[in-house]
C-alpha cells in the first residue's frame, strides 16, 4: 500500500511539474533554474545520506552513488549554464585607446 502511495506522489509531482515549467515565459527562466540548482543541492545531501546508509545491501551503497554522481552533474552543469546565460546581459566592456605620443 506504501509503495502504491509513493508511486502516486511521484505521478502527480511529475505531472505538477511538467504542467509548471510548461507555462514559464523565456525571461524567467534563468532565475528559475539558478533556483531549482540551488534545490537540486538538497538532492545530493539525501544522495549522500543513502550512500551512506549502512543495511547490509551493496544495491543500497551503488545506487547511492549513482545518485551522488549524477546529481552533482546536474548541479555544476546547471551552475555553467546560467552563468553563461548572465554573462550574455553583461555590457562588454572596451579598452579605451593609447593616445599616440604617450608612452
């Protein structure tokens, strides 16, 4: 019944989610991804807490770190991503000209 009930959760949260972004306008999108890469953060503590989980299972401690390992991927990739996403509102700065004759 549990296992019924998380499946559910995990459905509606899917769909939730999809329905969301779906509906998000291009101008918002680098603040929401700089914040669902700062929530993605808390993926790895529960990745690290389920590596590290001690029940006697090898399963347990490899797809732990799996999970460690991609969701730290998908956290610094994202934090490229938005970077080089502010870095295209920046003003380009020039290098102001030598005056000729100044040493």
């Amino acid at each position: 019944m549990e296992l019924i009930l998380l499946f559910f959760i995990f459905t509606l949260a899917g769909f939730l989610g999809f329905e969301l972004i779906a509906k998000v306008p291009s101008q918002l999108h680098t603040p929401l991804m700089s914040g669902s890469n700062a929530i993605s953060g808390i993926t790895i503590v529960g990745a690290i807490i389920a590596a590290g989980a001690d029940d006697g299972s090898w399963v347990t401690t490899v797809l732990g770190t799996a999970a460690v390992t991609l969701a730290m991927i998908n956290v610094v990739g994202g934090y490229f991503v938005t970077d080089r996403m502010l870095g295209m509102f920046k003003k380009k700065t020039t290098a102001p000209a030598k005056k000729e004759g100044s040493s």
